[in-house]
C-alpha cells in the first residue's frame, strides 16, 4: 500500500507527484549561502538543525528560469541523493495522499527540461500529473545544467 | 540470536585480523615461541567455543590447525611455507563461516576436508590423520576451555570495556552536533533579552557540559591505527607471494589514534599504494640481487601524530619511479603534449603520476595496473582534508606520505569574506596574512598577471573575487588583506581577500558532489550563526587558476637574491657534537630551536625531530648520550625544511671570502679562519640532498666544471648539479672520474679535449636572452632547463 502514497506539489508552476519513498520531509528554508561558480540550478547551502543541505530551484532544471532563485520562507522538499541531502524548492506542497492509478508511460512531447527528471504519469483528482524522480531534478543531464 | 553466540562472534572475528599478523611475523621467524604461543592459543579457545556451541564444521578446523600448531610447538613438525598458508586457509575458512553464521544464524553446510588434509600433508606418521574429524574429540576438548578462554585474552582486561553497536555512537555523536547548536541558539537569545545572573548562570553550567561532553563523543570515535595496520603483513606476504616476490615489513607508530571514519576513508589507499609498492616498486629477487640489494624487499609503514595531523608513510626499497617512462606514458594518454612535457619540472613529471588513466605498469596484472591509481588515492585522501606527497629515489625506492587531519570533523579554520560572502579557509595552509597596505608588500601587473611582492619573495597573486565570479572593487580604495599560501606541487602563491574574520574551530562535513566538483571548494561547515559555509580548497584554486608555473618559475633564485641583500656573507658559528667549531650560512637558517633529545628519533631510516607540530628530517649525527637537549638549526630552501643538530650557538660572524675547497665534495663545504682559527663551513646544500638520499656516488653520472674557481659555479651551480644526482668535478681535480658532462661559461675557452660541437658540453650565458640565432646555450638561472639539458645529454651520451 505505502508504495501507492505521493506527494502532491507544485514543482515551477506545474502540479507534479513524488513518491512518498524519494521523500525524506518537507521544510521552510532560512539562512541561505550561495554557491558561487557551480552549476546554475544550484541556490546554495541552507542548515535544518545541525545538517547542512544544498538547495535545487526546479524553476532552472525545467527550464523555465536561468538563474537560481531561493528566499528565506521558501519551501523546500528534502530528498536523500547519493548520501546527501538536497532541498527542492517547492512553490506549494498540496496534499499526501494514496493514488489508486497506476503509474503511465509518458504520453506527448513533454518540454525537454520536463522530459528529463519526469519517469512516468499518474492520474491524481481527475488530473494527469507528472511523476518526478528528485535524483534527476539533483543531477540533470549535462546538456541541461550547462 | 543466541548472546553467547554473538559474543564469540565478535570476539573471534577481532582477534582474528590480529592474528593474521602474528602468522606471517612467525613464517618469517620460525624459532618466534611467543608468536606461535598466541596463534595456538587462539585456535584452542576457537576449537573450545565450537564444543558447547554446537559449531561442527568450525570445531574441526580448529581442531586440524590446533594439531598442526602443537606439532610445531613440540618440534614434531618444521613449519614450513606449506604448513603457514595451510593454517593460514584455515583461519581464512573459520572467519568466512563466522561471517555466515552472523547473517544466516547458523553453521551452513559444507566440506572441509580439502583444507583439513592440507594441513596434514606434510606431517609424518598416521597417529592423528584418523581422529581429525571424529566430533568426540572436537566435544571432549570443550570441557577445559573455561581456562583456556582467560589464557588467550592476556593484558587485555586492564582497560573495563564494553561493546557499543557502531550506529548508536553515530546517532549519539549527531545529537551532540545538535545540541551545540541548540545550545548556541540559547546564548543568543540569553543575550539579547537582558536576561537574569540566575539564568545565565544556569546557562554557563549548563553550556560548560555540553562543551564536555561533545570532547567524548569525539574521543570515544577514537581508534588506535593498530586496527588499520594489523591486516597489512597478511596482503604483503599474500601479494608478493603471488608475483614470486620476497618482501619483508616494518610498522612503527600503530598506538596512533584516529578518528575512526578516518581510518575507514585511509584502508583502501593505504592498501592501494602497498599493493602498488610490491607490484611496481619490488623488484624480482633475482634483480635485486644484480643491483646489489638484499634479495628481500622491504616495506617500511611509520604513523606518526604531528599536531592536528596524522602521518602515515609507506616506504619501499624498490626501483623508484621512472620519470621518463611515466612522462611517455603521459604522453601517450594525451594527458600532456610533447612539447608541454618538455616544459615540466622534476616534481611537476613525478605529479603526472595522479593524473587520471596512468598507470606506470609495464603491463597490467592481477595485483594493480588496471588505470585506476594515484589518481584515486589521492582524491580519496583529499576527500577527507588530507594531502599525498610522493618523494621518488629512482633505483632505490619510493616513499609516499599521507597527511590526515586527525579528526574528519573538526578542522582550525580562518573565515575571509570576499564581495560580502564568507568562507573558510583551513589555518594549516595558510602561512601567512599580511595587509595590503603593508610597506613589505608591492603589487605589480605584468603581462595580464599580477604579482605580489613580499618582502622580496615574488608570488603569483589571485583575488578571490575573481575566482568566485563575484564583483571586485577597486583594489587600491580599501584595505585588502593577502593570505599566502601553498598550492599545488607546494608552490606558494597570494590569496588576496577584502577581509580576515576570525578564526575558529569548524566541523567540516563534505559538501554536495556537485559542489565539490566545481574545485574550489572542500566542503560545508556549520558555524554557530547557523548559516552554512563553504571551506576553500586553495590547493583547487590555485589549480584552476593555472598559477602553478607562474608562482614556482624562480622561487629560488628571488629568494636567494632576497636574502643574500640582507645578510650576505653572514655565518652563524656553533658547537658541533664532536667538539668542533663549524660555521654555516646565515641565509639558509630559518631558526634555531631547543629541542629535547627524546624529540628526536630515528624512524623510517633517518633522524627525525618532532618540533612543536612539525616533523622535520634531521641531518645524521651521534647525539652523545649525557645531552638531554640539543639545538636544532632548522634550515629552509625556500621548499622544505631540514634540521641540524648540535650543542649550541657560538656567535654570529662575517664569512671571509676565501675558503679552501674540501678534498671531496661532501658536507663539509671548505675551511676558512675566523677569529685567526680555522673552522669548517657546512655545506647546506650537501644536507639537503643528502636527505633526499640520492644515488650512491659510483653510479652517479659525472658531471665536469671547468671553472672551479669561480664563486658562482662553486656556490651556486655545483650545489644544484649535486642536488639532482650528478657527481660534480671540477677541471682542476686530479684523478677525477672521465666526465659524462661539461659543463662551461659562454666566454670560456674549449676545453682542450673537445671538439667545439661535441654533444656532451653544456654552455651557461650570463644573459637571459640569448645572444645570436646560433647561440645554443642556456641561461644560467634557468634551472629546469639546465637539468632537463643535463638529463637529455646523459641519456644520450
């Protein structure tokens, strides 16, 4: 059953489900550090309790934005990748909730940013949404993150 | 699972890794009772658990090799190379099944017959072939085993401990982190409330403890490198018996202790780099002994603590590594053009040995040679702050140096800011901050570079804005403050930063990968602000920077010609060991320490003193018995630093310009009067090369200069021939060795003996330009082309 829970969040401007499996917590960022000289999607270092964290803005892996952006307050999903954790900044977090659906083959020519951290479909709310692997939002293809 | 169970579980698998150890130390001792006492003791108490824990297969092996051994220990029975790797099999199977049972909970099913006949093979007589395998025997022996259980555990029950499950110290160790924190929160707040002395007396109590207790926490993750070390005589004698190799091994410094992440991030490059001494460096017995070696290699492995570092040397009396062929090599992977390889330093073509994709093997074996090397080591050793160095002896040897700091997690960092970011830089690299305002330091711009001058020392300058990205005010309008520092292949180079901070104790934790791939940074730290910061790799930097050369090009000669304005001719006179009087350079002394003389000891081969937190090679001496503390002169090259020891200091004297050259070059430089006595003057270039141990003279190519008289030659040239491993003559040497080399002056005349194009003279100019199309020689302060003509000739000569 657990296998069926999302995360239903808005990821750049679009409605897109994670598996509650890749999902680590939910947080409010405070006291980002910048990261100079690194890849763009990057924002910089924020700190929950003693853990330090790097900061993706999914806005840059999309391609729907060219720099980085990220604020105090902003929301970010925390992910484990590789033995760090990365916080995905999230423009809302809507809902947890188990999908009955299974997961789709992609249907239609998806963004080339979206085609590339997107693995399959699911139907949420009578909605199809995306469901987003965080390893690709964290480590984009190259020709994507230069 | 059963208690007792676990319990012998852990027990046998720790005392089996160091037992490995003691088996190869006996194969290589025989008549060794001691180390033969402790293996035997170890399979009975093993053979005894097996009886009440109902362990059949474990109980048999046990029982074979405990046979075998008491054999041996009665002298029933040689312990031959057959008998050690038959026990050795066994060990090997006791410990796999051990494994097994801890997974699965049970003994598996399986036969061991092979390997119980192994070990009886060579044993004469049939008396106890029969009785290995009946479980009567294997049953009855567990009834003495209570006493044999206390026997095999000697001192170790004088130290009460218990056993703690790996992730609950790493939980109990984060939950300080967060408690520091928490606690640094408080204080901020305690602070701006104006609060009552009752609280912030609480506080203060309260904040003392958690400092307490988050020093235990640290040292409870503390291992002795023993633990590292204890399997190592094991792989050599494995390893070298695979290639056919006689190797034997020295391990000094094993009661080092080391955080033990540590130690896990240390095992696979420390076996790496031995396994890569024993297949590359070991040469085949048969040539050793050509060369005039002991048929055995050996490995020499020393640790040592030096301050907040640790020191872990791997040592091996193989051939060294080939220049020219890992060059080829290089040249061959495209890791550098023909013509940049030309253009490289000694020590840039010995680096060449960690680019990625080289391997120096001839052809690759099962042991190493598979492209996967250096480069590995060392990114895994700087992975967790620490630094390689590799010190190469061509025909004699090799010596690679680890650097670790002690701990992965707490490091003495300096905060600098930079265009309003702040980032940390680790104080071990930074050797100096100087303001830019300062009247030491000048700044040029040359040619698009830009220079800082300090104190006459010229060093590459980077601007840290210009490194991140970031804008760059206008340098000259506000105070900027110069960090100098070491980068790679230990040039030193300027950091300029727009401010120095603070300097405080930082937990380091490595940053996210695609961060760290960026080079210019070594990782993330949380300071108390609770804002994230990133620590500075100034090695990365000054890599991407490309300062390397720029930095390096006359590191020497600018420091040679800035000190000898200050105190040219200036000698200091002291007190030898031997009662003598003796003068030495001012220039080269950095300073003179009063060192104990149980600082001093003799590790890996040479002297060595521990100075404050430095290890600094100290030159061969007898230091008499009665002194209980010694002087050390600490000499400098500019590069690295050696000692010299002795009673104590005499005076400060000016050198007269005559001095009588010495019958043979050596560390005695020439005689001089002082005072109307004659003193000897140390050679402290001859110190410094013979600490870097080169050839032995015989095999030395010679190298001729025909103006001995001339200062310079004798001063300056003979001393940088010398260090790189020619022997020098000079023209007016009688009985001297035929010459490989000449070297002359432009303005010299042709030696008689030589044609005016013969291959094998090297010509020297005053000036930097050269002075005509056909003018083949070399500018005289061009080191790296000098030796590069001189490593060319010999080759060719």
């Amino acid at each position: 059953m657990i296998e069926r829970l999302y995360l239903i969040a808005q990821l750049a401007g679009t409605r897109v489900a994670l598996r509650s499996s890749d999902v680590d917590s939910v947080v409010i960022v405070r006291n980002v550090t910048p990261v100079p000289q690194t890849q763009p999607h990057l924002v910089g270092l924020f700190a929950l309790r003693s853990r330090v964290m790097t900061l993706i803005d999914a806005r840059v892996v999309v391609g729907a934005d060219t720099a980085a952006h990220g604020a105090d307050g902003d929301k970010a999903i925390v992910v484990k990748v590789g033995g760090h954790a990365y916080g995905i900044i999230a423009d809302a977090v809507e809902d947890a909730c188990f999908l009955d659906g299974e997961e789709l083959p992609i249907r239609g020519k998806l963004s080339p940013g979206w085609r590339a951290i997107a693995e399959a479909m699911i139907e949420h709310a009578g909605e199809t949404v995306l469901v987003v692997n965080p390893e690709r939002l964290v480590n984009p293809p190259l020709a994507h993150a230069a | 699972m059963d208690e007792i169970l676990q319990e012998f579980l852990s027990e046998t698998a720790e005392t089996m890794e160091e037992i490995s150890g003691e088996i190869v130390a006996w194969e290589a001792d025989p008549a060794d009772r001691e180390r033969l006492d402790s293996i035997f003791r170890f399979v009975h108490t093993v053979k005894g658990s097996c009886g009440f824990l109902d362990l059949p297969r474990i109980g048999a092996l046990s029982h074979a090799a405990e046979d075998a051994l008491d054999a041996a220990r009665n002298g029933r029975r040689d312990p031959t190379p057959a008998l050690v790797t038959a026990v050795l099999a066994v060990i090997d199977r006791i410990l796999s099944l051990t494994e097994e049972i801890a997974s699965s909970g049970s003994e598996p099913k399986g036969d061991d017959h092979a390997l119980i006949d192994a070990v009886h093979a060579d044993e004469s007589g049939a008396d106890t072939v029969g009785e290995v395998i009946q479980p009567g025997t294997v049953i009855a022996a567990g009834a003495g085993s209570d006493q044999t259980i206390a026997a095999a555990q000697p001192a170790a029950q004088d130290w009460r401990t218990i056993r703690v499950p790996l992730n609950l110290l790493d939980s109990m160790m984060n939950g300080v982190s967060d408690m520091v924190l928490a606690r640094n929160e408080v204080a901020r707040v305690l602070r701006g409330d104006g609060n009552s002395g009752a609280v912030s007396g609480a506080f203060e109590r309260l904040s003392a403890s958690v400092a307490e207790m988050r020093n235990s926490v640290s040292q409870m993750r503390m291992q002795r490198i023993e633990k590292l070390f204890a399997p190592l005589p094991r792989l050599i004698r494995d390893v070298s018996n695979e290639l056919n190799k006689r190797v034997d091994v020295e391990i000094d410094g094993g009661a080092v202790e080391l955080d033990r992440e540590m130690i896990e991030s240390i095992r696979d490059p420390l076996t790496h780099i031995i396994r890569n001494a024993i297949d590359h460096g070991i040469e085949a017995p048969a040539d050793r002994l050509a060369k005039g070696k002991p048929e055995a290699g050996k490995i020499t492995l020393v640790a040592c603590q030096s301050g907040n570092q640790i020191i872990i040397e791997v040592h091996d009396d193989g051939a060294g590594i080939s220049t020219d062929r890992l060059v080829a090599k290089a040249v061959a992977a495209k890791i550098v053009t023909a013509s940049e390889a030309r253009a490289l330093t000694a020590t840039e073509k010995l680096n060449l040995i960690f680019s990625p994709g080289l391997t120096t093997a001839g052809e690759v074996t099962s042991i190493s040679g598979r492209g996967v090397g250096m480069d590995i080591v060392r990114a895994n050793i700087e992975r967790i702050g620490g630094l390689v160095d590799i010190e190469n002896n061509p025909g004699n040897g090799l010596t690679v140096t680890m650097r670790v700091p002690l701990t992965l997690t707490i490091i003495s960092g300096l905060t600098v800011c930079a265009a309003d970011h702040v980032f940390a830089i680790p104080r071990a690299s930074v050797s100096e901050i100087i303001l830019q305002m300062n009247d030491s330091v000048r700044i040029d711009r040359a040619g698009g570079a830009d220079i800082a001058i300090v104190r006459g020392e010229r060093l590459a300058l980077v601007y840290l804005e210009d490194v991140l990205g970031l804008d760059r005010p206008d340098a000259e309008s506000i105070d900027r403050a110069i960090i100098i520092t070491r980068g790679a292949g230990g040039h030193r180079y300027a950091l300029s930063v727009a401010d120095v901070f603070d300097h405080e104790e930082l937990v380091i934790k490595p940053a996210a990968p695609a961060i760290m791939a960026t080079g210019i940074y070594a990782g993330s730290t949380l300071p108390d602000n609770g804002r994230p910061m990133l620590l500075l790799d100034v090695t990365g930097i000054a890599e991407r920077q490309d300062i390397g050369s720029l930095g390096g090009q006359d590191d020497r000669a600018a420091e040679a010609v800035a000190h000898n304005d200050d105190c040219r001719d200036q000698a200091l006179l002291f007190n030898d060991f031997d009662g003598a009087v003796r003068a030495i350079d001012l220039a080269v002394i950095d300073r003179v320490d009063e060192v104990p003389v149980a600082a001093i000891r003799r590790q890996g081969g040479r002297l060595r003193a521990l100075v404050g937190d430095q290890m600094i090679a100290v030159h061969d001496c007898t230091i008499p018995a009665d002194l209980t503390a010694i002087k050390l002169l600490r000499l400098n090259d500019g590069d690295a630093e050696v000692g010299y020891a002795m009673v104590d200091v005499v005076d400060v004297v000016r050198l007269p310009a005559s001095i009588a050259a010495p019958a043979q070059p050596g560390l005695i430089r020439g005689v001089t009067l002082i005072g109307g006595e004659p003193v000897e003057v140390i050679d402290p270039y001859w110190i410094f090369c013979s600490l870097g141990a080169s050839r032995p003279a015989e095999r030395q190519p010679v190298c001729r200069l025909t103006d001995g008289g001339d200062h310079w030659t004798r001063q300056f040239l003979a001393p940088l021939i010398a260090g790189a491993g020619y022997r020098v003559v000079y023209d007016e040497d009688e009985d001297a060795p035929t010459a490989d080399i000449v070297i002359a002056g432009d303005s010299d005349d042709q030696p008689d003996d030589m044609s005016a194009d013969d291959q094998s003279i090297l010509r020297l100019r005053k000036a930097e330009r050269p002075s005509g199309k056909g003018d083949r020689s070399i500018y005289r302060y061009d080191k790296d082309a000098i030796l590069g003509a001189l490593d060319r000739m010999t080759r060719t000569g």
